[in-house]
C-alpha cells in the first residue's frame, strides 16, 4: 500500500513547479552559497530534490550537485529540466532512509519538507538523518528546513493556509487540517491536488512539526557540533531571522 507521500507525487511535476513554495529557489541558493563561502569545488547532495529545482540552480552557479528523490516523476522532470539547461547533473532514485553513500559529499541540503519530516514514524524521520549524515564527509555542512512545532501552538494552521489562498493559482494544492495532536506534534489533514493528468485526488496526510531543542538534539547525537536554528522566510533565508512562534518552517544549518 502507498503512502500519502508517494501517491501524492506519483503524476504532480509540472503542477509542483507552479505551487507558491517553489518559487523561492534563487534567493534560497544565494543563502546555501553564502554557507558554503562559494566554493564550488563542494559536491552537493540534494535530499529530496522533487523536480531539482535547486540542484539545477546551483549546478548553474557551478556546484557538482547529485538529487535524490522517491518519485520517479519527479525526478523524470528534474532530468528533463537539466537536459534543456545543458547541465550534468545526477538525479537518483532512492529513498532516503536508505541512502547509499558513504563520505562522499561536503555539503547536503533537504529544503520545502522534500523527505524529512513527511514519515509515519518519528524513527523513520530518524533515519533519513542518520543516512544524510552517512553521507557527508568529515566537516561537512548540513542545511535543511523542517516544520516549527512552536507555529501551531500559538496558531491555527488552517488560518496560514487559508492566508496563502490569495496566492494560489488555480489547480494548486489545498489544505485542511482536522486535527494537530499536542502528544506526538502530528499535524492530520487533508490535502487536495489536481495531479498533471487534470485528476483531483484527496490524501489523508499527516506531517510532523520538530521543535528546536528536538533537532538539536537530534542532530547532536549524529554528530553534529555546530548547530543553528533560525526562521525560514520564502526565498529570503537569512541569519538575521530568529526563529520565533510566526515562523511555520525553521531553517537548520548544522556542521560536524
């Protein structure tokens, strides 16, 4: 049986690439740029790419980029989208709990929720992290973004999405959430699509908001020694955004 996740991006490209999330890439790059002190000799892993959009950004700014992803649609349109922008660049399919490498990359980047925190178990999450940090050679950096669990305490998350709606172009996702469980920071909702065949499908989901000093814990006990947490503003990330209980994504930079 398929998980939400996976049958939500089974036939989603083209209409992935035209949600309100995505449009943020090129800001979003020059802070991973700034992070990386723009040293493009880094190889790159990409957790999550979707449809690559920031793998071919920063491949075009001269970074050696490798995207994984469960979806194979997705990554047939990453693949399509580098080959019309004549770049090299390596779109795997894999699942993240079960990467296969091993040392071989200076920095990873998991941005717009691409793998983590979307499992059904806290442990699964776990292990997504366990196989990035795998990955990553010995002084690497690790930059990744993740739902705040400080958001919904003093907010409703149906009133966020709800705001955004203005935004929205037709055909885009929507979102509802029935219920947030205060024991395991579970968001349930429903979200409906309309997939790139013009099919609506409605998905029972269910999403996993992480506070601070969880992430930091976490990452922590991977080995992490360097680790900060600020707020993740669409296209605009910044160190100068204190991560606060406004902020519905945290954006994580860690370092070994």
């Amino acid at each position: 049986m398929k998980q939400w996740y996976e049958e939500l991006f089974e036939n989603y490209a083209t209409r992935y690439d035209s949600e309100i999330f995505t449009q943020g890439t090129s800001g979003e790059c020059d802070f991973i740029e700034r992070e990386l002190d723009h040293d493009t000799t880094l190889k790159i892993l990409d957790v999550g790419c979707g449809t690559g959009r920031h793998s071919i950004e920063l491949s075009r700014r001269g970074y050696s980029l490798t995207g994984v992803d469960l979806s194979e649609s997705l990554l047939a349109r990453a693949r399509e989208k580098a080959v019309q922008s004549n770049l090299r660049i390596d779109f795997l399919r894999h699942d993240a709990r079960d990467l296969p490498f091993e040392r071989e990359f200076d920095a990873a980047i998991m941005l717009c929720e691409g793998a983590f925190p979307l499992m059904e178990t806290d442990e699964m999450n776990y292990l997504i992290l366990q196989n990035v940090s795998k990955a990553l050679r010995p002084r690497a950096t690790f930059i990744f973004t993740t739902l705040n669990g400080l958001f919904p305490l003093f907010h409703s998350i149906n009133d966020f999405h709800q705001a955004a709606d203005g935004d929205r172009k037709e055909g885009t996702a929507t979102y509802h959430s029935t219920h947030f469980d205060l024991m395991t920071f579970r968001d349930y909702n429903i979200t409906r699509i309309e997939d790139d065949s013009g099919n609506v499908k409605e998905l029972r989901c269910n999403e996993r908001y992480y506070v601070p000093s969880e992430i930091t814990w976490l990452l922590k006990s991977l080995g992490f020694g360097s680790i900060e947490i600020f707020g993740a503003k669409l296209g605009a990330y910044s160190r100068d955004d204190t991560l606060t209980t406004e902020d519905y994504e945290m954006l994580v930079v860690a370092k070994r």
